[in-house]
C-alpha cells in the first residue's frame, strides 16, 4: 500500500473536486474548532483519499470525516481538550510557516481517486459504504499496417522494324551496235558504286503506366467492458436492551 500527499503529486486526481477540502476548517460534531486541512493523503492501491493531515500535525481517517457545504469538515465525536491543549502546545514549539493552499495544476491523464463524499450533520455516527466505480477510457494501440515495398526486374523484350538494304548488282548484256564518238572510246577509268544499309537505333524512355496509393480509412466500433467492482454493505442489527441489563445482573 502506498500513501502519497495529494498536493505534492500531479498522478491522482478526485473524482468531484468538490471535495477537495484542502484548507477546509475542520470541526468537532459539537461545532470547536480543531484547525485547518494542511493535507490530503492519497491511498494508491484503493484509489482513494485515506486520511487528512490538520494543523498541529494531526492525521484524521478519512472513515471519521464528512464535508459540509460551508467548507467545513466534521470530525466524528467530540474534541478531547486535554488532548487538543497538548497538540496546541507541540505545534507551537514548532516555527512553521502559514500558507495558502491553491490547488496544484492536475494531470489531464491523471487517474481519478475517490474522495469523502458524505455530507456530515450534527450528532451523527457515520460509517461509509465504499464503492469501486469502473472508470473506462481510451488509448491508442498499433494493431498492425501495411509495408511497403519497391523492387526493379527486368525482363526480356522484342520488337519487330523493317530495315531497307543496298546491294550492288552486275550484268552484262551482249549488244551491236556503233558508238557515237571514237574519240572516247578507249579511255581508263575507275568509279566507285556504293551502297547503303538501315540498321536498328535502340533507346530507352522511363514512362509511368501505373500507381498505388496508399491510404487509411477510419472506422468507429462499440465495444463493451466487462469488469468487476467491490463495495461495502452495512447490516444493522437491533439490541434487545433487556437482555443487555439480564447480562450485566447475571
């Protein structure tokens, strides 16, 4: 079990802040004055508030307290002034520094704890029933997702061009008949016939023919926590106040 101080910690918050009675006056059930609230302890295992702390270093259950609308807090019974005298007397011999409680900023994530909810009247014995409320919240979670990969392949193509070629071709034909100048008739010569050829040109142009988006859909589902929760029960039972009186006589 651990006790930590409600006003030093940003972990725990109350249920109602309504009943954050730091700096309350706190008062027997005959109305005397016993001081003021310096401090609430937290029970962490519970989640509840324990105890209170009040001036003179005075530590109060929280099962022996209830709240008044008048920022008051009711301690059950009646003061013992012979004990109140001598809690006075050892506060005094201790230089302390009043203060003024201001409530610390709280978490927005802080777990709830549950506070004195009872409210006190005069005269009154009370005993607290105490109740586990199911606090249900949120978080996030990584279920899973998609990874993306990219690869390169390659693969084998082909393409089929028509491609026109030269060739040189010889033929002698057998003829008679008489040339129109004899003076150039028997010269020497050399000329040169060439021939052309088409030959494939590759080349290679990077063209986008498809794409994937990636994407993500939310979806709201209802889902129902099942838990348990404790709490106290009170029994009354009535005392035949004869048999008490036959008891104590016999």
């Amino acid at each position: 079990m651990a006790i930590v101080a409600y006003s030093q910690q940003d972990e725990f918050d109350l249920v109602n802040s309504g009943q954050d009675c730091m700096g309350w006056t706190v008062v027997d059930q005959a109305g005397n004055d016993i001081g003021k609230v310096t401090e609430m302890l937290i029970e962490t295992d519970q989640m509840r508030v324990d105890s209170i702390m009040v001036e003179g270093g005075v530590r109060i259950p929280a099962e022996n307290i209830a709240l008044q609308g008048d920022r008051r807090v009711v301690v059950r019974g009646v003061r013992d002034e012979k004990q109140y005298a001598e809690t006075q007397r050892t506060a005094a011999a201790t230089t302390t520094t009043a203060q003024t409680y201001e409530p610390a900023p709280r978490n927005t994530g802080a777990k709830n704890v549950h506070g004195v909810t009872r409210e006190a009247t005069e005269d009154e014995i009370s005993i607290p029933i105490i109740e586990e409320q199911l606090v249900v919240g949120k978080r996030e979670v990584e279920r899973g997702g998609a990874r993306v990969h990219t690869t390169m392949t390659e693969k084998p193509v082909q393409e089929t061009i028509n491609l026109r070629e030269e060739k040189v071709t010889v033929e002698r034909h057998k003829v008679d008949r008489p040339i129109d100048s004899a003076t150039d008739a028997f010269q020497e010569g050399t000329f040169d016939v060439t021939t052309k050829t088409e030959v494939p040109v590759v080349a290679k142009e990077a063209r986008v023919v498809e794409e994937v988006v990636i994407d993500k859909e939310m979806t709201e589902r209802t889902e129902t926590v099942r838990d348990t929760v404790k709490r106290t029960d009170v029994e009354v039972d009535e005392i035949n106040t004869s048999d008490v009186k036959n008891r104590k006589n016999g």
